[in-house]
C-alpha cells in the first residue's frame, strides 16, 4: 500500500518542520483515500495533519536521543 512513501529520516541531517509536514500530509492522504478532502471534512483533514507531524517530531526527537545513549 505505501511503496511509494520516500524515507524522511536522513544520518546525515534531521527532518525539517517542512519535511516532516510533508510527510504526515502524505500519510493522511494516504490512509483517507483522499488527495482533496471535500470542505465537510477540511477540519478533520487538518488537524490529521497536525496531529500526524505532532507526532512524527516527538518519535523523532526520541530516536536522537537512543541514538546517543
């Protein structure tokens, strides 16, 4: 279903605020079906993608911190 979801994570540099929205706006079109959602459901398709990105940069930020630990 996600092959063509590009890897956001690099070693040589952290993901910025822009990637990492870019990616949950990926991720939530993905998973409702919809490229567009309808004006009905804009809200909902938002705040999708603040929460998605909300939560993307506090995994990320604990990878860097098991990374070095």
């Amino acid at each position: 279903m996600c092959r063509s979801i590009k890897p956001l994570r690099l070693p040589d540099r952290s993901a910025s605020d822009e990637e990492i929205r870019e990616a949950a706006l990926q991720y939530v079109r993905k998973v409702s079906g919809y490229r567009k959602p309808s004006r009905a459901n804009q809200a909902a398709f938002d705040a999708a993608i603040l929460e998605v990105a909300d939560a993307t940069r506090k995994m990320l930020a604990q990878l860097a911190v098991a990374k070095t630990a």
